[in-house]
C-alpha cells in the first residue's frame, strides 16, 4: 500500500512536469540533471551513506579523483599505493572495487583488506603487504592473483561475521582468509594498489538485511533528504523519473542474509 502511495504521487508529479511548456520543461530537466550529477536525492532508509576514499591519508604516490572515488598511482614505483575508505564499513558490506590502470612494468597485482585502526593514526609504510600485516593483527589483506586483475575486471571484497576476509573475482570465484580483526570494532577498508596494478575505481557497496538491501551513495556531494514525495527543493530528481519507467523489482526486497 505504501509503494502505491508512494508511486502514485510520483505520477501526479511527473503528469506536473509533462504539461509543461516546452523551454520550461527543458530548463527544469536541465536543473535535474545537474542535480543528479552533484548531490545524492537518496532518502532511502536503507542507504549506507557515500562511499569515497580516505582523501587524507594515503600513500605518497597516489592521487585522488572522481569525487574520491578513483585512486591513481604514479608508475614510478609498485609501492607507496594504499589508501583506506574514508569511513567505517559494516559487517557483510560488499565493496565493488574496478582495476582502471595497468603497467607492465612491474610484478604483482591488488591487494584489499580491512583494518580495525583508524586511517588517521596509521604511520603509512609502502606495503600493505608485510609492513602493515605482519606489524598488527589489527591489519589484514589478501594478495589478488594477477590474472584477476586486469583493466576493466570488477571484484567484491567484505569482511564476514566470522571475521573472514572475503575475495569474490568477476567469474564468480570467491575466498575466504581467516583474520584476527575484531568485528565488534570499527573497522576501515585498505586497499594497497601495488604492483602491476596502477589504478582502480570504488563502484559502490551493498549489504543485504533481513528485507531490503542497504545501498552505498555513488554521488559526488551526499545530501540527505527525508522528502516523502521524492522532490528536492520542488523539483523531481532524474532517479525518480527513471524509476517510474521501470517494472518493480525484488533486487530491493532481498530476503537473502548470508555471507556469500
């Protein structure tokens, strides 16, 4: 009854929007799709807030774009490449991760792990791998096969109840690597883009609950709105519009809970 509610006033809107004259609609769907561009009109429940990189804290190689998003090392080097998230993340939420750089002129590839320390108050070595691993069990990464590391190639990585670090490739292929992480701690994503890997793209992350599926905000700019008919300062957002086009999906109404 809800989502009817819900879409019902959609509809009226977007029936406000259809009759308007023509430069009008023009210039308000322009201000929607700049809007779209440069903050989240996400006022879902279930959202996990922005997902970004530490923008202060990381190796002295790297470099920063798309929002915090993308994170470049320079090829002078296989080292000097980490970089944490720039918030905590939960329990059972799957990072999407994407290999946008590649060199060949050096050995070795990805490697993404968690930390229970907070990003701030980590003296930053040029490896993960051992500096960071063997110095802490408040540390933990795995090393990603280079075949699954080529540009392009997307991966999920999380950090399970069981405090498993979880690797899942894009053929579907998953690990799992015990840790001494303590899960009832805040815990920070770590990714050291070494090797022959020289850059790579946060995608975003999901974690499925007991009904619906929590989602991280893939905006520049996170703005919060808790507007119950999905307007922004009167206007209808660009999601809202795509959202009436297409047939309801269950991907929001997961009853999957596990780990896998």
């Amino acid at each position: 009854m809800i989502q009817k509610l819900k879409h019902s006033k959609i509809s009226t809107a977007l029936q406000e929007v259809k009759r308007m004259p023509a430069k009008k609609k023009e210039k308000q769907q322009q201000m929607m799709t700049n809007d779209s561009v440069h903050r989240c009109v996400c006022h879902k429940l279930t959202s996990l807030g922005p997902l970004s990189f530490h923008s202060n804290v990381n190796g002295r190689l790297i470099t920063l774009s798309d929002g915090g998003r993308r994170a470049t090392r320079d090829e002078s080097s296989f080292r000097h490449g980490l970089v944490f998230s720039a918030r905590p993340v939960k329990i059972r939420e799957k990072l999407r991760l994407r290999v946008e750089g590649f060199t060949g002129n050096w050995h070795g590839s990805l490697r993404i792990g968690f930390a229970n320390v907070l990003p701030e108050e980590t003296t930053l070595p040029s490896l993960a791998v051992p500096d960071l691993t063997d110095s802490s069990s408040l540390y933990a990464a795995a090393l990603l096969p280079e075949d699954k590391c080529y540009p392009g190639s997307e991966m999920e990585f999380w950090i399970d109840s069981s405090a498993r670090l979880c690797t899942r490739s894009y053929d579907g292929t998953t690990y799992f690597q015990p840790t001494a992480l303590n899960i009832y701690w805040p815990i920070w994503a770590m990714i050291d883009i070494y090797g022959q890997t020289s850059a790579v793209m946060l995608l975003g992350s999901k974690k499925k609950g007991l009904i619906f599926t929590h989602r991280s905000c893939p905006a520049l700019k996170h703005n919060k709105h808790t507007d119950d008919d999905n307007r922004v300062n009167g206007e209808i957002n660009t999601e809202t519009l795509e959202t009436l086009n297409k047939p309801m999906s269950m991907q929001d109404h997961e009853s999957d809970n596990t780990d896998i």
